[in-house]
C-alpha cells in the first residue's frame, strides 16, 4: 500500500471519526504526514493527485470546497478513475451539507466515469449516493467487464489500447511475464482467444 493510498480516508467515516475525536490523529499521523512529506521528493503524479483528495476529505468547514475544486482543476488527463473519486467524494460532501442538487452534478459525472472504467463497486456507490440526495438511478446492466477484477480490466483496456506488455508492465509497476500471464486469464473470461479482440470485448472505441 502506498502512502496516498494509506492516508485515503472515506469521507462516509468523517463524522464518526469527528465524533471520537481521533480525526486530528489522521492528519497527524504517519500515514498522512509520510505521504506529506514524501510528496515534494516525488514526482509520482498518482501520489500528488491522492494528496489532493485526501487533503479535502479531511478539510474542514469551507475549506474543503476550496481543496475539491483545486483537486479537479489539476490536470487529470490519465488519471479517470482518480478523478471519478474526487468527484464522488465532493459529491458527498456536498450532500453532507445539504446542497443536493449542486451534490448531484458531481455524482452523476463519477458514476459515469466508474460505469465506463467498469469500476462496478465504485459505480455501485456513486448511485447509492444519488439515491440519497433524490436522484433516482438504476443499477447498470452487467457486460463482459464484470468478469474481471479491477486489476485485470487495467491490464485488458491498456492491451486493448495497443500497448505491449513492456508498456503496460511499467505503467502498472509489473514484469511484462506477469502482464502476459494475466492476459491468458482474462482471455478465456471474456471468452476470446488473442488481444486483438480485446477493443470488441470490452467495447473499446
């Protein structure tokens, strides 16, 4: 686990963490002050984009408008899912202060995002929060996405994008053996045979 990852705090939590007075305790502590602190070193762009997002989680009152709207000003360009996770957690936010209309652009834009990456769990929970803030929507009908791990369907849109294994390898931090191990069991799941039929099977345009 990575330091953005181990500071990432579900903005779901924040009240109970409020209410037991240990929320200091997560900005202080290590996880969150190593991430900090290692972040100007870094030149890590999912490190700093994670930075930012954990800062607004964490921000309070007024403050943390400011902290969203900076995190989606920064450029994203790459980075979808991380930005569907700034946008579904300003989304809560916003609900939490009882701005639900405003709350409603930011969770249909993340819901949006989550369904085209085929991040299932992610989408499932930008829908229950639009459901809380009044906005009816439907469970997304299952494609051939839903048959791969997260992991996996990194692997199989990267593949499907026309990179190597090599490529693919150092933008996931794997050996291309592992990458090419992985395909042969994503292929049977999606029930092809060669990469090339990658773009068709997870409808890539």
């Amino acid at each position: 686990m990575g330091p953005a990852d181990a500071a990432t705090v579900s903005a779901a939590a924040l009240p109970g963490l409020r209410a037991q007075g240990r929320l200091g305790l997560l900005t202080r502590g290590w996880p969150y002050r190593r991430g900090a602190g290692f972040a100007p070193a870094n030149p890590s762009p999912a490190l700093h984009i994670g930075l930012r997002r954990v800062r607004a989680v964490l921000a309070r009152g007024t403050e943390a408008e400011g902290l969203f709207e900076a995190a989606l000003g920064a450029d994203l360009t790459g980075w979808q899912l991380e930005r569907a996770r700034v946008q579904l957690a300003f989304g809560e936010w916003l609900r939490r202060q009882r701005r639900a209309v405003e709350s409603r652009t930011h969770l249909r834009a993340a819901r949006d995002a989550f369904d085209a990456l085929g991040a299932v769990p992610w989408g499932e929970r930008a829908r229950r929060e639009l459901r809380t803030a009044g906005e009816a929507s439907p469970r997304r009908d299952p494609d051939a996405r839903d048959r791969l791990t997260a992991h996996e369907l990194s692997i199989a849109q990267l593949a499907a994008e026309g990179l190597a294994n090599r490529e693919i390898g150092q933008r996931l931090h794997l050996s291309h053996r592992t990458v090419s191990t992985h395909l042969h069991r994503i292929f049977p799941k999606l029930g092809i045979s060669s990469r090339t039929e990658l773009g068709a099977a997870l409808d890539v345009g």
